[in-house]
C-alpha cells in the first residue's frame, strides 16, 4: 500500500495528524534494523511496513540464513502507539533485551536476539504518515478509535476489488461481520455470501461440504450434493476458522485458488469457479506455518490483503460508542432514558478487559434488558469482571482436561451462578429481597443458591 505512506521529517515519538473533523491519519516514525553479529553482521534493513517479517523462509520482509532461526519466526508490527514485536511460534524464541517474549515494545536501541543473530532496533527522524478512514462505521462495525478507522479504511480500498483476505483477531472481535461486510460492497454483492466453519464440520464431511459430492460417493451420500464452492459461484465464501482446515484438504483448497477450479468428492469431472474466498482464523498463522501445521504457500495465497481486527481492550475508546449502539437495538429510540450515569457505567466498563470483547459487551447490555430494574446502572453488570476471565486463563482452564460436554457446562454454570450472586448480594448490602428483586429472580430461588454454594457474608 505504497500509495498510503508518505516520508516527513519529524522529532519525538508517534504524532497524530488532525483533520478537518475527525483525524485521518498517523505519523509514525521509521525505524531501521542493524545487524551487529550472525550472517548479516554490518547491514541495515529499513523498517517501513505495517507488518516486516523475519525469518529464514525466503518470503520474509528480512530474511536471515541462519539454522538457528525459523522459517517464520517472529515479526515487527505498527500499531498506534508505536512499533511491537511479536514472536510466531519459533523453535529457539525472540529473546529482546536478555529477556525471552511473545510480545514486547520496540525503543530506542533494543537489542533482539534471534538464534545466533543479534539485531538493534533503531527509530529514525522520518516518519510514515498512515491514512485512516474518515468513517466510523464500516457496515455493521463501529469504531472512531485508530485502529479501526486503520481497519477501515484497509476495508474500503479492498472490498470493490477482488482481493484475497485474511481477517485474523480473538474470538467476538467481528471477524465475520467484516467479512460480510466486504462482500456486500463489493461487485459480488448481489451473488451468494457462503460461510464454512472449519472448524465446526467433521473432518470426514468437510470436502464435500466445500467442493460438493456425487450419488454413492460415500456411505450416506444417497444424492448428488452441491459444495460450497459451486453454490456460490460469481460470489463470495467465506472460511471461518481457516486455521482449523486439515492438512490433508490444505492442497485442495491451494488448488482451487490457484486454479479457479473445484472436484466433487466421487467424480472425476472438473468443474471451473469463480469466487472471491475470505478466510478468518483467532490463531497466529504464521505460528502455525512454523509449527507445520498449516501450508506456507496456502498461507501467502490467502493473505493477499491481510486483516487484524484488534481486540476491545485495545480500544477502549470505541466503548461508549458500542454501548449506545447495544443499547438502541435492545431498548429502543428512548434507549438512554432507561440508563442512569451512562458516563460514570463507560467508565467502569473501561476496567474490563472484555475477554469476549464485542460480543462480550453486546450480551452484557441485552442481559440488562432482560432485567427488570429501571433505570438501569449497567455498571452492575460488570460482574463478570470478577471472574477469572482473562483470555489466558480461559484458555488454560479449557486445556487442563478433556472433560465430558455435560461435565464441563455444568461446572461453568456453578461458577457463573456462585460469582453472580456474590457480585449481586454484596451490590445489594445482603439484602436477599432487594437483590432477588434486581435480578429478576423469585426470593426463595436466591436463598436456595445461597444455601447451595455457601455464599456468607
């Protein structure tokens, strides 16, 4: 996106450019990489992309022959408030100042250490000057914060054309809705919007659910089947969870967006597409290309435009803005006549690290709905706060142990009922009448929680 990035001569950290109404644009300062030990001892490499690869992989933005380094092993990333950089899954890690990181800040003179290679990150005196997207909205996506007026406006230079996106971001952070989204202002706009969670089918049924099958195919297979791919033939498909796809079907999908062609499953007939694929993952898949579980030529096919939608505690900003939509669409036009300290709620709200980020907000405010007290301070909702519930810890608990479905939900649920009612008797000063009465819950049903999980004051 050479056409979005313009050289200024600037002193200090990143800037923000204003203008006329909302700012549409961010200076952020170059930076450049020296080498002081390894194969490329003595050399510098500019660092003036969004997102600058390292690896020994040959499709990286720096590559480095060094056996001590992965294919894909860590990459620099722009954000607004300056330059991280994160590792991807490498097999001797990114160790940055003596210490060995997933993710860290980028200053003045940080030294990285990549296998045998030692790296100086330096920021320079020029500076890259980003657009951002005027708009706050692009479809059903909300946003004035910078990095998704960033997202934005990626998405409006894109969507007309017929581009290849992967869309990459946490579970609940909108990664279909933007999909969608693209398609609709795209020239496709008016053919199907075809979705497929890989992650959701059986691996034995998703090829004929993605390329269709033929009558006696398989046991089952009692009538010839169109897949995902012809039905939406001039259109869109899109593929949730693309991380998740076998790596037995990763050539196949490979063949289909090289050759523009598809196979049903028990014929021997070709048949040509032509569809725009959209694929989405809340995986890292450059680390999955390094751990080998995921095509390397696969991965460059599909990210031709490649998307991060951050997740909301990284754009807290957009809070208030989300919550008014929420609010509108369950409450109605008087939405803001059923709150009380609307502003005082942001605030607390702003507390939250929002693990489930936008759908996370979105339940929390139809919760509200549901209840019965007016006005509402949706800042008592915020008990889930209370909860363990970072993203680190959620997905920690969910590996311990395989557990059995009825098993699992059951010992969610008691951990929800046992912090819901704590969080509601002590905003209620132990008041069990006041308390059954602001969650909507007859008195006799609450004193029987309490009982059952020893809830004391």
């Amino acid at each position: 996106m050479e056409n979005d990035r313009k050289v200024r001569k600037i002193d200090g950290p990143t800037l923000v450019i204003s203008g006329d109404k909302i700012k549409n644009a961010i200076l952020v300062q170059k930076s450049k990489l020296l080498a002081i030990s390894g194969p490329l001892q003595g050399k510098e490499f500019m660092v003036d992309k969004n997102i600058f690869t390292i690896g020994s992989g040959s499709n990286n933005d720096l590559v480095i022959e060094d056996t001590t380094i992965s294919r894909r092993h860590c990459e620099i990333q722009l954000i607004p408030e300056g330059y991280v950089i994160r590792d991807l899954g490498s097999t001797n890690g990114t160790v940055v100042q003596g210490v060995k990181v997933t993710a860290a800040f980028l200053n003045q003179s940080t030294e990285i250490h990549l296998g045998k290679t030692k790296l100086v990150f330096c920021p320079l005196k020029e500076a890259m000057e980003y657009t951002l997207s005027q708009n706050e909205s692009f479809g059903n996506l909300l946003g004035r914060s910078v990095p998704m007026r960033r997202v934005f406006h990626i998405a409006e230079t894109y969507a007309p054309t017929d581009a290849t996106i992967l869309i990459e971001g946490e579970t609940g952070t909108g990664k279909e809705v933007l999909a969608e989204e693209i398609h609709k202002q795209s020239a496709r706009s008016d053919k199907p919007f075809v979705v497929i969670d890989c992650a959701a089918l059986a691996k034995e049924l998703i090829e004929s659910e993605l390329f269709g099958h033929t009558k006696g195919s398989f046991t089952g297979a009692n009538i010839d089947r169109v897949g995902a791919f012809e039905y939406a033939d001039g259109g869109t498909v899109f593929l949730d969870e693309i991380g998740d796809l076998s790596g037995e079907l990763q050539p196949k999908l490979l063949r289909v967006l090289e050759k523009k062609e598809i196979r049903k499953v028990g014929s021997n007939k070709i048949r040509n597409i032509d569809v725009r694929i959209i694929s989405a993952t809340n995986r890292k898949l450059e680390a999955e290309v390094n751990a080998g579980r995921f095509r390397e030529d696969l991965y460059f096919r599909l990210s031709v435009v490649h998307m991060d939608l951050p997740p909301l505690r990284n754009r807290k900003d957009d809070l208030p803005l989300l919550a008014k939509r929420f609010l509108k669409e369950f409450f109605g036009k008087d939405a803001m006549d059923q709150v009380v300290d609307f502003d005082k709620a942001m605030e607390a709200f702003k507390t939250h690290d929002w693990p489930g980020n936008v759908r996370e907000l979105r339940n929390l405010i139809e919760m509200a709905a549901y209840n019965k007290q007016r006005p509402l301070d949706l800042s008592s909702f915020l008990y889930l706060g209370k909860m363990k519930t970072t993203a680190e810890t959620s997905r920690s608990q969910a590996s311990d142990e395989l557990r059995p479905f009825k098993v699992a939900k059951g010992d969610l649920v008691e951990q929800f009922e046992r912090d819901y009612i704590s969080a509601l008797l002590k905003r209620n000063d132990w008041n069990v009448s006041k308390a059954a009465r602001e969650a909507g819950i007859e008195r006799a049903y609450l004193q029987r929680l309490i009982k059952r999980y020893e809830i004391k004051s």
